[in-house]
C-alpha cells in the first residue's frame, strides 16, 4: 500500500489520485480543490503552523481517504451508516498485512497506515479529528452535509475527555523505573553504551520534570535553556505555535551538564547555542519524532522485562503498555500529587482551560477511597468466626423457613 503522498506535506497534492477517490468538482466549491485529496490538503494546510497536529490530522484524514478508496466511494458520498463501518475497520483493519506494519518510510512499498488495531480511546479521537474535517469541507462546499452530526450517541462516542487521567505510571514504579534507568552500563562501557545511556537519562529526565510533548523534545535546542531573573528556564513552542517559559529545576539542570559533558561541552548552554538537544549517536545530527518514540517505548520494554524478572508481572504490564505521552501524564500527575497548585499545572502542561489540568487531581478519588475503606464486612474473617462471636450461627436458619446447609439457597431453588 502507498501513502497519500499528497499529504506528505501542508500545500501539497497529489498529480494523480488513486482510483476511486474522487476528482470530480462539485457545485458550490468555496475552495480551489480538484480532488478529495486537494481538499484534504487544503484542510490540512489550516494547521500548517502547529507540525505536530498537522501529523496527528494527516494520518487520520489519510487512513480515511485509504479506507474509502476500497470502498469505492468519495467523501461526498460518506453518510451516516459508513461511519459505523469505519469506526469498525479502526478497531480491526482486515486484512491485516494490507494495512498493518512496523514504521517504513512514506514511500516505501512495505509502509503501512496502521502499527495495529485502534484502541477505544484512539478511535474516538479519530472521529473527533473527522467530524472537524467533515466540518470544514461542508462549510466549504466539498460535501452537501456531515455525517457526523446524525450521530444519536455522539456526545458518547466522541466526546474523548475522561473524569481523570488514567494512563500514567503510579510513583513507586516510576520511582523503580527510574533507578533501574540510572544503573550506568557495566564496565568496561563503550562509548557508545555511555552515550546512548546519558542519552535515555536526559530523554526520560526531560519529560518527567518538564512535561513536554514528544514533538517538543525532539524540536529542543541547547539554546531554549536560558537564565533569567537568577532562575533558569526552558523556552518551548507548543501546539498552536505558542510560546512559553517553563522553570527548570535543579534535577534538569543536573541532567542537562551530564548530557553536555558527554557532548563535552561546558555544562551552562548559551542563548545562541542552536544545535539539537538530543543528539544521534555522531553527536550533531538531531533526533526525529520516530526515532525518539521508538527509543521510549524499547526502554520501556526493557524495563518491563526486568521488572517481571523480579516477579512483578503487573507493573512489567504497565511499562508494556506505557506509551511516550504517559510520561506527560505521569509528570503532571505527580506534580499535582506534589502540591504544585492548579495554576502552576496549568501553566507547565500549557493548558488554556484549568478543567483540562484538574483531570490530574486525583486528591479527592483518593481521599474518596480512603473513607471508603471505613466500610467492611467486620474483622473476622471466616463466617464461622463471626457467628460463634454473635452466638447466633446454631441458633437461626440462614434463609427463613430453609436448611442453613448452603446447597439448599434459594439461587438454587429458581430463585
């Protein structure tokens, strides 16, 4: 299978579409469109400032537009119950070894638009970027309506907000996983093996203590570390190319003069310093997206077969399923468990609405479980135990007018 090449980048399009995706104009067009491609295009280029969301929508609209040229159909022919089918192909894409595979460049024949079957949570998000784009193509014209605004149970379906942020990792496995981290390699080390282990110590350091997103951290410069009013802190531009300064603790710090030791350079980055934080094992290069994310998630299977070596099959679960955006969540979690006051979060997750950052307060499920806990079954914990202390065991039939034996419960009467 190819890619959509003619979303490879904002603007772009394809000189020939695939067969069945539409190159027919229909009436009405606001926009300069000739294909379904060139309008999807077009739609992508409205986020051409925000690269990260850019590539978050394009493997979305493309995984549709794939999805539809095998249907034989057009976006404009999309109607309601083609959504249900859709959802359906996200949580099963069949056949597997037409849609399924490991990364592979864009261009090569073996690329794959999908690493596996959708979760619940990663389809309800592809619909919500898909009703945007239904959205904008009928306001532009392309499509006479949006099927998603048929949708009965769409406030269940794509509302993707949750009561509280689950996927994180609680702070004694962090804690463990960040010790078995810091272990250096065995001596005698290579200079590679200590590299690439400064390497995971700033990549994981970052993201716990700064929040960062994965694109952040691989679009890092030395340079965006920088003292001000006797603190030093870390310039970022965020999704939708806003710019915020974000305080650098005394642990970043540390971790960053360790990293720049490796690099050997002095341990205090400079304001014109513009090269790549992270680095590719010759030193200057930087390191991409993909690359950063598969760094991530194989440090994370390490750790989880060590974990499950010392006997601990559920956290060793845990890290397995641990994605690179946990460790965002795992670092506002614990903030937010440190005290850090709601403000505060919101301004290190760059939030524009506190509600998004209270999603991270879990106090009062604690506190809430905490009081739960006041109600049990008693301190006995055998049945027997707790009728010699009532006296009453012998005394009274468990169910009335029945035997106390327990074959004779009137579950097993029909009841």
């Amino acid at each position: 299978m190819l890619a959509l090449e003619s979303l490879a980048r904002a603007g772009e399009v394809l000189s020939e579409a695939p067969e069945g995706v539409s190159t027919s104009v229909p009436r009405g067009v606001h926009i300069g469109a000739e294909s379904d491609i060139e309008a999807v295009g077009l739609w992508l280029s409205e986020y051409r400032a925000s690269p990260q969301t850019w590539r978050a929508y394009r493997r979305e609209a493309e995984r549709l537009l794939l999805w539809l040229d095998r249907q034989g159909l057009r976006l404009g022919q999309v109607r309601r119950e083609h959504l249900d089918a859709f959802e359906a192909f996200l949580g099963d894409p069949n056949p597997r070894e037409a849609w399924i595979g490991p990364p592979r460049p864009r261009r090569s024949p073996q690329w794959r638009p999908f690493r596996g079957p959708l979760s619940p949570a990663s389809r309800r998000q592809s619909l919500v970027i898909l009703q945007g784009l239904f959205a904008w193509l009928a306001e532009a014209g392309w499509v006479a309506h949006n099927p998603f605004r048929l949708m009965r149970d769409k406030r269940r379906r794509l509302d993707n907000r949750q009561a509280g942020i689950e996927r994180y990792l609680e702070r004694p496995l962090w804690e463990w996983f960040w010790a078995w981290l810091n272990r250096p390699p065995a001596e005698p080390a290579t200079p590679r093996q200590r590299f690439e282990w400064q390497r995971r110590r700033l990549v994981f350091g970052f993201a716990y203590l700064l929040a960062p997103r994965i694109a952040e951290i691989s679009a890092a410069r030395m340079g965006d570390f920088r003292r001000r009013e006797g603190g030093w802190w870390w310039e970022v531009v965020g999704k939708g190319s806003k710019r915020a300064l974000i305080p650098v603790p005394p642990d970043m710090l540390a971790l960053l003069g360790d990293w720049r030791e490796e690099l050997g350079l002095p341990p205090e980055p400079l304001p014109e310093e513009g090269e790549p934080l992270l680095r590719s094992l010759d030193g200057r290069r930087g390191l991409g997206d993909n690359r950063l994310y598969r760094l991530i998630r194989e440090s994370f299977a390490a750790g989880a077969e060590a974990l499950a070596a010392q006997g601990d099959a559920l956290g060793a679960r845990q890290l397995r399923r641990a994605t690179p955006h946990w460790l965002r969540h795992t670092a506002l979690t614990h903030q937010a468990q440190a005290g850090v006051e709601l403000r505060y979060l919101a301004a290190t997750a760059r939030h524009a609405r506190l509600d998004t950052t209270a999603r991270y307060l879990h106090a009062e499920a604690e506190e809430w479980h905490r009081q739960q806990a006041r109600h049990g079954l008693g301190s006995a914990t055998e049945p027997q135990d707790r009728a010699d202390e009532a006296g009453e065991w012998e005394a009274q039939p468990a169910y009335p007018n029945q035997a106390t034996e327990p074959q004779d419960r009137p579950d097993e009467a029909g009841e």
